[in-house]
C-alpha cells in the first residue's frame, strides 16, 4: 500500500497537478560582480501564479515506487526511486505575459485551459514556436530551458502539474539562451 503525504494546504492532488513558480520555489543562478550579485536569468512577467498542492508518494514497503494500470489498449505506468512529488499550480498569463526562461527537475505536464500559449526551447536553434491552445498539452522533459509565452491579446491559463524529487525546487531560473530575439 502506497502513503501518501501533503505539503503546502494539506489537499492531496491526484488526477490533477501543476507547478511551481513562486520565489520560494525557485533556484536563480547569479554571477559574480564587484557590486555584489548580479542576476543572469530572466524573470517572468504578466504571469501570476496560485500553487493548489503538493505532495509526496511514496511505498513504505518498497523503495521502488510503481504504479501500472492496463484498460484495454491503454497502458499506464510510473516507477520511481525512492519518491517522487507531485505540484499542481494554475498560472494565469496577461497578453504578451511570459514566465521567462527556466527548466525544471523533473518532467512537467502543461494544460493549456484557457486562450493560447507558445512555447519555446533553448535547444532550439530556429526559435520554433510549439503553439498550443486550449484543452492542449504541452509535455516539458525538464531537462533544458525553455519559456511560455501569451502572444495573444486575451488571458491565457495553464494548469500544470511538476513531477519532482522530494523537496526539490520545481523552477530553476536560466538566462536567455541567445537562440530567440527575445
């Protein structure tokens, strides 16, 4: 049997989940100046986020974590060691609002529930746009930077749910990659 234990309001969130993006949450790299420390990531603007849970899962039993489901054709299955977290946050963007560059610990599953988000990766060397609208997902592995943006003249709202360590930051800011004009 699985335990289960919450951070951040006590809820559990199972079905639903999001990320993290509130100072608290997150880890900024800083260069050295005479002055002091000087920021060389990008910060996000016209973006506010409301985080909903978040919470550990873990197997008392068994460090390794796993849990599979088979219906059907459909096959389901996520393994950790030992634990893992789960973050749900909704993140409302203004027009012309961004998160600025980051990436993440772990992979991040991206709802877009309202308007029309773009994003973009840092290993990208053409800058190309991935445009998703709502009801779409946006599926970011982590493991490079890279940044949402509303391109649009309306509000957009993304759901999006952080699988992470135990603990770990869920946002850790980057500079700009030099690939966009932006």
């Amino acid at each position: 049997m699985s335990m289960l234990r919450a951070r951040h309001g006590g809820g559990l969130m199972l079905t639903v989940l999001a990320a993290c993006t509130d100072s608290a949450s997150s880890v900024a790299p800083h260069a050295h100046d005479p002055g002091g420390e000087t920021p060389v990531f990008t910060t996000g603007s016209g973006s506010t986020p409301t985080v909903l849970g978040r919470a550990t899962f873990f197997d008392p039993h068994d460090q390794n974590f796993k849990v599979k489901r088979i219906t059907g054709d459909w096959h389901f299955e996520i393994k950790a060691k030992p634990a893992f977290d789960i973050a749900v946050q909704t993140i409302v963007f203004q027009p012309g609002g961004h998160s600025g560059w980051h990436r993440h610990p772990g992979p991040v599953f991206i709802q877009v529930a309202k308007g029309t988000m773009t994003f973009y990766e840092s290993d990208d060397p053409t800058c190309t746009p991935v445009v998703r609208t709502e009801g779409q997902g946006f599926l970011d592995m982590g493991e490079h930077a890279h940044i949402a943006r509303n391109e649009t003249g309306v509000v957009a709202q993304n759901v999006v749910t952080y699988f992470a360590p135990p603990g770990a930051a869920l946002r850790i800011d980057e500079p700009a990659p030099g690939n966009c004009p932006f």
